[in-house]
C-alpha cells in the first residue's frame, strides 16, 4: 500500500482524526496490515489480547457467546472503525467474537505500541475515550431498549439503525447492505427467530419492509420509525 495512501486511511478513521501528519507517520511506523477473507476469525471471545486494529475495507461481525451458548450479535464494524478496543482498557482477554463479513483490510497494532501512542499523543487518548463512550452508551441504549421495549419496538429500533449505518438508497426504499437473515435480528434483539420471522412477515404485508436472500430492504421509513417510538 502507498505510504501517503496509508496515512490518508488513518487520518479519516476514527482513532486518528484530527492528528498531524508527523503523529500519523509515527502510528504507522509501528503499525503492521493485515487481511483476512470472509468468514474468517479475527480473534475469538477469551482469547488474549494481542491486537488492536482498525478496519480498512470490508466489515465485521462482533459476537458474544452466554454461559447457556446463545448468541448474542453485538454490532457490526465498518471502515475507519476500531476493533478489539478492550485492549486499551486493560482487559486481558477478547470480550467478544469478530467474524469478517466481507474480505477485510486491517491496520493493527500491539497493546504496547498503541498505549504508548496514547501517552505520547492527547488527541489519540481522546480519541480513543470518545469511541469507548459511543461503544457504551450503544450497550445502554439496547439494554434499555430490551428492558423497556416490546418485542416490535426493539426490532423496529434495530432495523432503522442498520438502515443508518450500512443503508443504500434503491428504487425499493433503504437497502441494508449487510448480509442479514432473522436470526441475525433475533440475536440482536434479545428475542427468538419466531417473533421476528410473525413481525418481519406482518411488516411485511403491509409494505414497510421487503427481506429475502438475507437482505432488507426498508420501504417505508417513517411508518418503521412511528412504530419504534410507539408508547402503547
């Protein structure tokens, strides 16, 4: 990869925007690249800590496994977002599972390197405190949503923001990019593919939404966001 490519990718990810081109070529010069295909493994939940990254191209699936084996999708990360940001927290091992969606282009560094990155640079620090807080208030929103929120609710709160993060325009209405099937909603949800599968088809008689072959498409936004602020 070009070096003056290299620093342009990392001065638009959300680690290192803002950060002067002599900070950028000191993080890339103790950075290393690394790709893997889709379906692969970039670590798994309890495993050490090795690695920070931030994603280049492609996306990635992040997963927890519960003590009774279900699993729970946490968030999908797309370009110039970081994965396994636990290791600037002092965690020693993987929370989670991160699966790549698509071929995925990283740029990594060790714990190490990157906690000194942080010592040396006040903007990367904050940078990286700015992106825990977006992390945890995203966890707090979806547990309220699961406390609070029926079943509907959650996924009509779910469906829209996919729809922000990794939507298209089409001629149908808001395609959501991401490979996404019902148990895909259900596990993000906290509900079960049964529900989703009765609200998805009702949805679906109505016009609101359109799904096959693992995609969604939204159809008619306004009538999904009515039903995810819906208070009775």
């Amino acid at each position: 990869m070009d070096q003056h490519l290299d620093l342009d990718i990392l001065a638009r990810t959300e680690l290192f925007r803002g950060a002067p081109e002599a900070v950028l070529r000191e993080t890339q010069a103790v950075s290393f690249r690394k790709r893997i295909h889709a379906g692969d493994v970039l670590y798994r939940q309890g495993d050490p800590i090795t690695s920070i990254y931030v994603v280049i191209v492609g996306r990635l699936c992040v997963t927890q496994t519960t003590p009774d084996g279900q699993r729970v999708i946490i968030r999908y990360l797309n370009p110039s977002e970081m994965a396994g940001y636990a290791a600037i927290t002092g965690t020693e091992s993987y929370p989670g599972t991160a699966t790549a969606i698509d071929d995925v282009h990283l740029i990594g560094w060790t714990p190490k390197a990157f906690r000194k990155l942080m010592t040396d640079h006040s903007l990367i620090a904050m940078n990286a405190l700015a992106v825990l807080g977006t992390r945890y208030q995203d966890i707090q929103l979806r547990l309220r949503e699961i406390a609070t929120e029926k079943v509907e609710q959650r996924i009509a709160h779910t469906v829209l923001r996919l729809a922000e993060q990794a939507g298209r325009r089409t001629s149908r209405g808001i395609e959501i990019t991401l490979p996404l099937s019902r148990q895909d909603i259900a596990e993000m949800t906290g509900t079960n593919l049964h529900s989703v599968s009765r609200t998805m088809s009702a949805w679906e008689t109505e016009g609101i939404v359109l799904s096959g072959r693992r995609r969604v498409t939204v159809c008619k936004l306004h009538a999904l966001a009515q039903l995810a602020e819906q208070t009775s």
